[in-house]
C-alpha cells in the first residue's frame, strides 16, 4: 500500500513569493491534516480536513495562507506571499478515523 | 485547547539501559494519547498507543503508561538499541468526529553504542 505522498520535499524561495505543497493520502482515509513542524518542535496543526471539508483552520493564518482539499481526496496548501519566518517542514497526514496518522515524508521550505 | 508538556527534551542513555519519556497534558476529555518516533529526516511514525481506559500497554521493548488522574503519561523503552536513536513524540487526543492530537515538543533519544 502505497503511503502518503507529499511534493515537492525541499522547496527554497525569496521571500515575498508564492508556493505551493500538494498531498496524497492514503486511499479511503477521509481525514486529512496539515501540519507545521518547526527546527525541533513538535507539529502544529494549520488545518484538517473531513472529506472535502475544512473542519478545523484556527490555526491557519488566512491572510497568505490557503489549502483546498478538492473531491476530497488530494490537497494543495498554499503561500502568498511568503515570509521567512515560514520557513519550516509542512507536514501531510491521512487517518481512517482510529486515531493514527499516517503522515507524509514532509516539504521543506527555505525563504530566503 | 489542550496543552501537552513533554520532558527531557534531550535523553542520551547506553546501549541496553531503559529510557522513559514523560508527557503531562491539561484537558481532562482527552482519551487517546498515541507516541511518535521521527528518526533524522523520515516521517514521523507511530510506535504505539493508548488508550484511557486501561493504564498500561506494552509492545516488546517498548510499553507506555497512563495516570489519568494526574494528566500524565510516560513512554518506557527497555534494553535500548542504537536504533531507537530518534525524535520521539506524545501527543494528546479528545474524542469528537475525529481526532485531533496535539503534540508535544519531542525528545531527541541518543543511544550510545
């Protein structure tokens, strides 16, 4: 079974410019989380998703951030415009609803 | 929200000693508390759950406890090996639709050879 698919893995961008992460979970695994893992944090969540709905964003800061989870299966988060303090690994994650998450190898990204 | 505090932030043992990891956490919902093991550059993966309705759980070398009353829970590795040399994490988890953990702030875990 193929596992949770995130691209690209590094990313590295100036400032002030838009990028994008895309995920695929694991099939049949409705939920779907991003989160934000800082230089020897634990990961932050920024949204989840049940199905194509965004249940859960208090965390995502909306004014440059954005994701979609389109026919709810793959989903895209969105930077614009980026600023250096977001440097950080961008974290997907699917579940069947027990609890685990299964979660992807991750994108790193460097503002410059 | 729930809060999850997580110590030591660095643990390095010998080979073949035990290591525990400790978690507190503040919201009394939350009734699932899995843990995490995030070895250099990988995902992170989970290693083994529990529960609030039992108190222990064990899986081979690696068994974790739950002290509900008191908001804390800790993860026990026994016998380490160089390859428990990870990042591991608690997080804590409320029942609702689905489950939402917060985690912790990780502990690096060096075993020495």
């Amino acid at each position: 079974e193929a596992g949770v698919v995130q691209s690209p893995r590094y990313k590295i961008i100036e400032k002030k410019q838009p990028v994008a992460f895309w995920c695929n979970p694991i099939s049949g695994h409705n939920t779907l989380y991003w989160y934000l893992q800082n230089l020897g944090q634990g990961p932050e969540l920024l949204i989840r998703y049940e199905n194509e709905e965004a249940v859960d964003d208090s965390q995502l800061p909306k004014d440059r951030f954005s994701a979609e989870r389109l026919k709810g299966v793959d989903s895209t988060l969105k930077i614009q415009p980026a600023e250096l303090g977001d440097s950080a690994v961008y974290l997907c994650a699917s579940s069947p609803g027990t609890g685990e998450l299964f979660f992807g190898e991750g994108s790193r990204l460097t503002v410059l | 929200g729930e809060n999850v505090e997580q110590h030591p932030s660095t643990l390095s043992v010998q080979e073949g000693d035990s290591a525990v990891i400790k978690c507190t956490y503040s919201d009394s919902a939350s009734n699932y508390f899995p843990w995490y093991k995030q070895e250099l550059g990988k995902r992170p993966q989970l290693i083994i759950d529990i529960r609030s309705n039992v108190g222990e759980k064990k899986d081979q070398r690696i068994a974790v406890t739950l002290n509900k009353t008191a908001k804390h829970f800790s993860l026990h590795i026994t016998e380490t090996q160089p390859e428990d040399s990870a990042v591991y994490f608690c997080a804590a988890s409320r029942p609702g639709g689905s489950y939402i953990p917060t985690f912790g702030r990780g502990t690096s875990l060096i075993v020495h050879p």
